[in-house]
C-alpha cells in the first residue's frame, strides 16, 4: 500500500500509523506491525491470483524479489493446496495399479 495526498504526492505511513495503534490498542491485540498489513495484502491477493508484477508496483517495489522474499507467505492451507495439485497433474492408474507409494518414490526421483 501506498499513501498519497490528495495531489497524488507520496504521504508516506504515518497518516495510517496512529490510528493503527490506537485501533490495536482498543482491541487488545500485540505484536501485529503495521507492514504486517502489506504481506497480508500480498499473499491474500497472490492466493487470489493477482500477477506478482501487480502486486509488487501496487507496494511501491522496482524488484518483485522484494515482494517474493519480504511480503509474500506460505501457510499450510496453500501448502496442501499445492499438494493436492500436484497430486492430480501426477494422477495414473498405471501406478496406482503397479503399487502406489513404491511407483510414487520412483516417480519423484525422476522428476528430482
């Protein structure tokens, strides 16, 4: 996210800061930084299928390896997602019928 002045200029984050402290304040909530709200925002929309070229200028950033290394995260939830991915793409009868698991470690050596 980047704040901007009516004109367009650059405002910088203090014009959220504050009212972020007293908001977390008033809720009871600790250890959250503000910039939390940005890698939220860029794995929330990355998960959502915006390009990472997007998101990267939309966060001010002339490298998306910024944006890739600082904002984006994993969870569990993508992670098995991903699994399940790759699961279907990798999907045979021929190996289930052959022995499943030992044809699985075959598979991922070659592929590896």
């Amino acid at each position: 996210m980047v704040f901007t002045r009516k004109d367009g200029t650059y405002a910088g984050t203090d014009i959220i800061k504050y009212p972020y402290k007293i908001i977390h304040k008033e809720l009871g909530i600790s250890n959250c930084r503000f910039y939390d709200l940005r890698g939220s925002y860029a794995t929330k929309s990355l998960y959502y299928g915006v390009k990472i070229k997007d998101i990267a200028t939309i966060l001010g950033h002339s490298n998306i390896e910024t944006t890739e290394n600082y904002y984006i995260k994993s969870s569990e939830k993508t992670r098995k997602e991903a699994n399940k991915k790759f699961e279907l793409t990798t999907y045979s009868k021929i190996i289930e019928q052959m022995g499943g698991i030992l044809c699985w470690k075959i598979v991922l050596l070659l592929i590896i």
